[in-house]
C-alpha cells in the first residue's frame, strides 16, 4: 500500500481534477503525478507543500503519509522491523520533552 499516493488520488479525485490539472500546479509533468499516485515514484520533501496547496490539504497529514511510505519502504522486509520502531518511537518521544 501506498499511503500517500492513496491519498492524493482521493483528494483529486474527491475534487474533480484531472492529474494533468494538479501537475500543472505543482510544476511536475503529468507522468510523474500518476507515478506519485500509484506509489511507482516517491515524492520529494518539496513536492508535500506545493500538493498540499493545490489540493486544499492539511501539509501535516500529507507529510505523515509521506514518512509513512518513506519508513515502510526502508523496514518492511526487516525481520525486526517492530524493534526498531519501537526503540525509535522511545527515542522520539524522550526528545519531545
């Protein structure tokens, strides 16, 4: 599953646009916004706010499901996947002290 990708075709689609539309808006060409739908391609870090915009979307949410699919795709065949997220979750939640 590509969560982001997911998420940008409900958001489109949700409003009536064309991905040439949204491509256009976020000065990518119309190939690259599908690839980004269907998770074949991965969006860059500045790509999540000019999406954010041309879709009406919370940045933060996007941004999320952008750090989702970018962890899956490093750990999903990690035998010890959870370990490491849950050393990782500790670690996060110490520093937001």
């Amino acid at each position: 599953m590509n969560y982001l990708g997911t998420r940008l075709r409900e958001l489109r689609e949700s409003q009536g646009l064309l991905l040439r539309q949204v491509a256009a808006q976020i000065d990518v060409d119309t190939a690259l916004m599908s690839k980004l739908e269907r998770g074949e391609r991965r969006a860059q870090r500045e790509h999540i706010i000019k999406i954010a915009t041309a879709l009406h979307a919370n940045e933060k949410d996007l941004t999320i499901l952008w750090l989702a699919d970018r962890i899956k795709d490093v750990i999903q065949d990690e035998p010890q996947a959870n370990e490491a997220l849950e050393i990782i979750r500790k670690e996060i939640k110490k520093n937001e002290h």
